[in-house]
C-alpha cells in the first residue's frame, strides 16, 4: 500500500499529497465516529495547509478539522481505514 501512494514521488510532501489522495480515495465516507465524547460525522478528508491530512468532521452546524492521525476510528473502522494505518507506518518509517 504505502509504495502505491508514493510512487513517483521525490520528496516527502509529494509522498503526503500520494497518501492524502489515496485515503481520499478509499476511506468510505461520510461516517460517525466520538470525538471528546462528541458525536461527530465525518464528511471527507482534505490536505491540509501545514500539508498534515485532516478529517473535516461535523456535529450539528458546527465544523472542525482534525487530524486524521488523531481521529478516533469507530468499531468496526470504515471501509478504507487501512490507508490511515499505512500512512501512520510510513511516518514511523
């Protein structure tokens, strides 16, 4: 999985911008995951600024992104969630 994401990439925000299309790809979305005991429907996944991948999650009117390293996965984790798992073990790598 993690040579998928990143090939034909050089540097290691290339490699970020492969694994962020790949879990936009694969993580069936939306879902409904707890958050600080909130709550929350994710609604899709997006690069962010900083170049890090966030969860846009929504509870009601309000909206936050969060990092999709740090999103707490429902039981049983969305079709997809095996795209986190690999990029987490390509950070670690």
């Amino acid at each position: 999985m993690i040579a998928e994401a990143v090939v034909d990439c050089y540097t290691d925000d290339e490699a970020i911008t492969g694994f962020a299309t790949m879990i936009e790809e694969h993580l069936r979305t939306p879902f409904t995951t707890c958050v600080l005991g909130v709550e929350v429907v994710v609604k899709k996944i997006e690069q962010a600024a900083d170049n890090g991948i966030v969860a846009v999650c929504a509870a009601g009117r309000m909206r936050q992104r969060i990092g999709i390293l740090d999103l707490p996965l429902p039981e049983p984790p969305p079709e997809g969630a095996e795209w986190i798992a690999a990029y987490r073990h390509w950070l670690r790598g």
